[in-house]
C-alpha cells in the first residue's frame, strides 16, 4: 500500500514537472512567433530600403565578393546582376582609388572603425569612369566576427563633372579679367569698388588712389554732368546706351578720350555698374585727321561714278561716297554702320584678312614702298541680297611721322566681266569633260581562278596590256601585282565585305616600270558566276605631286619661320637650333623618321604666335614687366590660332600650342600634366629650354651649357619629361652634341 502511494505522489510531480514544462515550451513558442513576426517586419523594412531607386545598395564578403546587389547598383555600374555576383568589387574600382578604398575596408574588418564613407571612381562595364560617393558599414556576429559587409553607391558623376566646369570657368574668367587690355572695374555708390591691372596704368593712378576716391573727380569736368546722369539712370534701371565716350585726366595732367562700356549688375547683393574702358585717344586724333582729308577729296569723289571710300586702321569705314548707293544700294550713312563682315561675302572676306594680315606684317617691319598701291577684286553684298564684284585699288593714308593710320580705296563694278569669265570657264570645263574619256582602268575577272574576262582601253593606256593580252589569263601569269600581298588583300576584303575601297597598290606595266594605282572593286554576279569587276585609278603622278608638295611645305614652314626671326633680330637662328637639337634627341629616343619630321617642322615655327607680340618687348634689352611677359606667353596660342585649320601631315598646331606646358600642370596656356602633353611637345619644351639657356638673349648674355643642362636635369620629372631629359643629356655629355651657331 505504500509502494502505491509512492508511486502516486511521483506521478503527481512528474506530472507537475511536466505541466511546467508545457507551459515553458507554450512560452517560448509565443516567443518564438513575436520573433519571427519581428523578423518579418525587419526583413520587410530592409528590403524596401535595399529597392530604394536612389542608392546603390549592396552587400558584401570579408573577401571582397559581391553576395547582393539592388537594381539601382547594376544600373550604376553597367552589369547585370548574374554579372556582378561572378566578380570582386576590387576588379571595378579606379586603380588610383584601390588603396585607400582597401586601407579602409582593413580598418572596418580589424573592428577600428565601424563605418567609413569616401568619394571613388568606378569602372563601368563598358570603361567609362564614374564618380561616386561610398558609404560602408559592418555587420558583426554575436562572437564579434565581420558576418558581412553593407555599402550604399551613389552616382556623383554629373556633380564632379559640374564643379569642374565651374572651376575651369572661374579660372578662365580670372584670366580675361587680369590680361585684358582694357580696364574693367565695378562702380558702387559713385565709387570703384573693383579693378583690374589694367585700370591704374591707363590713368596713372595707384589702386589705392582709385578705390579711395569718388570716380568723378577722374572725369574731365565738362564731362562730369553727363557722365553722373548716365550712371544715376543706369542704376534705376533705365534703358540707355551701353557704350558712349567721354575724356578722363591722367594723372600726368594729359587729357585722354576713352570709351565706356557699362552694364547693371548686382555686386554683394546691391546694385552697381560693370564698366569696359577703352583708351581712344589715337583713335579720335586719327578720324579728326581723317574728316580733314575728306574735305579735300568730297568734292571730286562725289561725282565719281565709282565708290571712293576711307577705312581707319581697325577697317572700320568713316567715309563713302555717295556713288555706293548707285552700285550696291546702300547709302553711305547705312554703309559707314557696317562692319567689314557685313560688307564682303565669307570667302572674299577670308582672303581679305589673309591679305590684310600679310600687309600689315610687312608695314610693322619697315620693308615696304610707303607709296605702293594694292589692287584686288573681291565680292561684296548688295543691299537686294544679291553679290557684286568690285575691283578694288587701295592705298595707305599716314600722318606726318609716316605712320599708317587708315586705308584709301576706289572701287569699280566688274560684276559682267567676273560672270563672263566664270560661264567660258564652265564652258570650257565642259568641253573638256565631254572631249577627254576617263583615264581610270576598268576589268572584270572571275572569282573563282582569277581569270580576265574584259578590260577597257584605260586599262591599256595605264599598263600597256591590250585585251588580246589579258583575257583568258589570271594577273600571276602576267605578273601585274608588284606586290602579291596586295592581291591577298583583296581578295580577302572581297569575300569578307563583297566589295573595296581605294585599295592602293604598285602594278606592273607590260613594257617595264610600275605604276600606283588606286582601286576599288566589288562582287557582282555575271551568268550566275561571282566575279570581280574592278577600277583602278592612276594616282603615279598624284604620288610624285605629294612628293613635291612636301618639299614645298618644307619651303613655306622655313619662310614661316625667317618672318618670326626677321621681327626678333636677337634670337635669329633659335628656331632652327631648337629644331635640330629637337630631332637628334627624337633620334635618340628611337622615334619614327616620319615623327622626327614632324617635330623638327613644328619646332621651326615653334614660336610663329611671336608675330603678334609687338617687337620693341621681343627686343628689349632690359627684363621684362610682368604685363609684357604676359603678352610674350600668348605666343602659343596666337601660334595655334594661325595653324590650326592648315592640314599638315602632323599635329604640328597643337606642338606649338603645348611646347610650353610643364610635367606638374605649372606651365601655360592650359596648363596641362604629364600625359596630357603631346610627347612631341614635351620634346619641344627641353629643346628650347636648353637652346634659350645656352644662347645669349637682349636683356642677358648667355647663361651657358652647363646651366642649361642642369636645369633640365634638376627639374627632371618636374617640369620635363623624364625620357626626353636623359636623351638629351645624353646626346650632349656622351655624345658630344653640339648646339648649331
């Protein structure tokens, strides 16, 4: 009986026991549901966050492994997502931005950050770099183990793009303002608030002088009132004239004419003026010069039936006679407001300058007849919108020192004899075209073996073959190919695209000799064959023209370069010797024949631009001011400028337009890096820097070799490229090079 008690009471505890446990077991299962409710709810907010359209979104291994990317994030770097899961986010990173992307990522997995962000460049699929903006946190597990890696992308490549427009543009509108040749400057309250360098030097005035004083007290005073009511109605807004003229008082007591451009601007928040002033004091000495000629000549030239007309030095017209109505339909106050583009159509305009250009270039160096005339024809518009052909004779107008102030011209109408001549060249040209047959060779063969099926006589006159010769025989028979390559070619075109295009290739003729030639042929089906049809174009003579043409252009870039030299008698040779220290150090450098030709044409017009710096600063015997070295550096420019429409065989505008630049961007006008450069001007830029060096100049004597070498050799890798320094050093200290005299 108590055995059976015992055994009740360990039922009832274990019951007990058990009862408890359900109850425990019902706990952590009500547990276990909030839980997963609240898992839920997490994975639910986290993948709304991983699809946000905005961001790139991924995560990914300690091993650098991408385990999961959003849309937004392929999109960005150009890779499906199958893509993207197969590589590392290493292999898309900028090479110049993986160390200090991995130096980060260290720190996160060692646990002495938690996060870092950073801007880097990627690589997109397709290898275009973009810029981005990198957030990165890490996931830890419960142990403290890096579980995985959260990164969030974001596209900034449009914003970096911006901000380097905006510093290029801020930096290009500093450099007008302090180069320009005209003062600039902000007037506020009846005060100057801003200037430029320019302003103090063209009234005398310090700039401490100017900012502390009202701007009317420089004003010549019976201009005063009119000036102050011309700024107090530009400031309430009024639509006036931008430009008008009035006298200022230099500083030296001298009386000067100038004229104000002047616009209204907001200046820190409040209303002022943006003032353009230029001197024009010459400039109305010479029209009051010019308005005394044009009494004597009004007279005679208004009963002219041609035009008689005056231009002043910048060809603007002061006056035309009466007799331009008659002939082009304007009136001469309508023809004194337009400028010479509006007169000449563009091409006649084109060679005007070109011409004009050319003139005054000789007049500034003193080797021209004061008293010769200029005769042209160019073709003008008229006021129906309809062109005239005017034959023009133009002579100089000088003041009494003999210097050339404006032009004086008569004009006839020669419209009927420019038409006449034009309709017996159209004529001609198509007598001509109807008389003479093509000179081309045409031939069929097949394409199977080859075979000649037809030629046409061209074929004959070109290579002396009749068709009784040809037909029935392939051209390895008759050894026409110079060049069996070239038949190789092809052939191999031929079947790949079913046609050619100006393949150029060396024939043989069947009487001795070869001809060049310039073919193309296509695949057409004759009788249900393929064969071959095929024109040739003689271009033998067009090779030899190439051949003369480029010992012209050799001829034109010397003469190029005698009229720099002929302006700056101090540095006369310094092109030439920059140009033959240029190709023995490319020669060195093992560059192309054709590449040295190139530079050594490009170093002896190197400083071409030179042309439009005035040559009292080329040939100043003392230092240069910093303004007058600023107009020395835009020789590279001017240079470019000339050049750039000329199709030489090289890149020869852009050499010049660089040979100044420098290895660490400190050179001008671009101020480009290493690579950036032209290589053919990084050589330029060390052979003129050791020719300057080592040759004497008007403000020093010469600072010798030695100097000119270590120069280069100091700043190697600086300034210069290093290749094109160690080669020039070598050819001077182990070869024993030489600068020519």
């Amino acid at each position: 009986m108590k055995e059976q008690e015992k055994t009740q009471q360990v039922l009832v505890q274990e019951l007990a026991a058990l009862k408890q446990r359900i109850g425990e077991l019902e706990e952590a299962e009500s547990e276990w549901k909030r839980e997963k409710e609240d898992f839920q709810k997490s994975e639910t907010r986290f993948q709304s966050y991983f699809n946000l359209p905005f961001y790139g979104v991924a995560i990914t291994s300690p091993e650098q492994r991408w385990i999961r990317v959003n849309d937004r994030l392929c999109s960005i770097m150009g890779y499906s997502r199958d893509e993207i899961i197969r590589m590392t986010w290493t292999e898309m990173t900028h090479p110049e931005d993986l160390a200090a992307d991995l130096e980060q990522f260290g720190r996160v997995l060692s646990g002495q950050i938690d996060h870092y962000n950073m801007e880097k460049r990627f690589i997109q699929k397709g290898g275009k770099v973009i810029w981005t903006h990198l957030s990165v946190g890490c996931v830890r597990k419960s142990d403290g183990g890096v579980d995985h890696i959260v990164a969030l992308v974001e596209d900034i490549t449009s914003v970096k793009r911006a901000e380097e427009a905006l510093r290029e543009n801020e930096e290009k509108y500093r450099i007008l303002f302090e180069n320009a040749n005209e003062a600039i400057f902000v007037v506020q309250n009846a005060k100057l608030v801003f200037i430029n360098p320019v302003t103090p030097t063209m009234i005398g005035y310090s700039a401490a002088e100017l900012i502390s004083r009202p701007f009317m007290e420089f004003i010549h005073s019976e201009d005063r009132e009119m000036v102050y009511e011309m700024h107090v109605r530009r400031m309430k807004g009024e639509e006036l004239p931008h430009t008008y003229s009035f006298r200022v008082i230099h500083k030296d007591g001298n009386v000067l004419w100038v004229e104000l451009n002047a616009v209204l601007i907001k200046w820190e928040g409040k209303p002022a003026t943006l003032n353009f002033l230029s001197n024009i004091t010459e400039r109305r000495r010479m029209e009051a010069a010019l308005r005394e000629n044009e009494k004597k000549y009004r007279f005679i030239t208004e009963k002219m039936t041609d035009i008689v007309w005056i231009q002043d030095i910048n060809l603007r017209t002061v006056y035309v006679s009466p007799s331009v109505e008659a002939l082009l339909g304007f009136t001469p106050e309508e023809r004194m407001l337009q400028d010479v583009t509006e007169q000449l159509t563009p091409a006649s305009m084109s060679w005007a300058l070109d011409m004009m250009t050319r003139e005054f270039a000789l007049e500034q160096q003193g080797q021209v007849d004061p008293e010769r005339t200029l005769t042209f024809e160019l073709e003008y518009y008229h006021k129906d919108g309809s062109t005239r052909w005017l034959e023009n004779i133009i002579s100089g107008i000088r003041d009494d020192r003999g210097v050339l102030t404006g032009l004086h011209g008569v004009s006839r109408d020669i419209t009927d004899r420019r038409r006449a001549q034009e309709a017996l060249i159209q004529s001609e040209e198509k007598f001509r075209k109807a008389f003479y047959t093509s000179p081309d060779a045409l031939s069929i063969t097949r394409l199977e073996d080859g075979i000649y099926i037809s030629i046409n006589p061209g074929f004959t006159r070109i290579l002396g073959y009749t068709e009784e010769d040809i037909v029935g025989k392939t051209s390895i028979e008759l050894n026409i190919w110079n060049n069996i390559a070239d038949r190789k070619r092809l052939l191999e075109e031929l079947r790949r695209d079913g046609m050619v295009a100006n393949l150029e290739a060396v024939f043989r003729m069947k009487g001795g000799g070869v001809r060049y030639g310039l073919m193309s042929a296509s695949v057409i089906d004759l009788n249900g064959a393929p064969h071959i049809i095929s024109i040739t174009r003689d271009i033998t003579d067009r090779k030899e023209s190439i051949e003369k043409l480029r010992k012209t252009l050799e001829a034109t870039v010397q003469a190029m370069a005698v009229t720099v030299e002929s302006r700056d008698p101090y540095t006369a040779g310094h092109q030439r010797r920059v140009a033959d220290l240029a190709r023995a150090v490319a020669a060195e450098m093992n560059l192309s024949p054709d590449l040295i030709d190139g530079i050594m044409t490009a170093a002896i017009v190197h400083d071409l631009g030179k042309i439009c710096v005035p040559a009292e600063i080329l040939s100043k015997p003392t230092e240069l001011t910093n303004l007058e070295f600023e107009l020395i550096k835009t020789h590279p420019q001017a240079g470019y400028d000339i050049l750039k429409d000329i199709e030489f065989p090289w890149p020869i505008a852009r050499m010049i337009l660089e040979h100044h630049e420098r290895m660490d961007g400190s050179g001008y006008p671009k101020h480009l890096k290493g690579e950036e450069i032209l290589m053919e001007a990084r050589i330029l830029a060390v052979s003129d820097v050791v020719e300057s060096m080592g040759s004497h100049r008007p403000y020093r004597p010469t600072l010798g070799m030695d100097a000119a070498l270590e120069e280069i050799e100091r700043n190697r890798g600086t300034f210069y490229d290093p290749d094109v320094v160690d080669a020039c050093l070598r050819i001077f200290r182990d070869k024993g090079y030489q600068l020519q005299r």
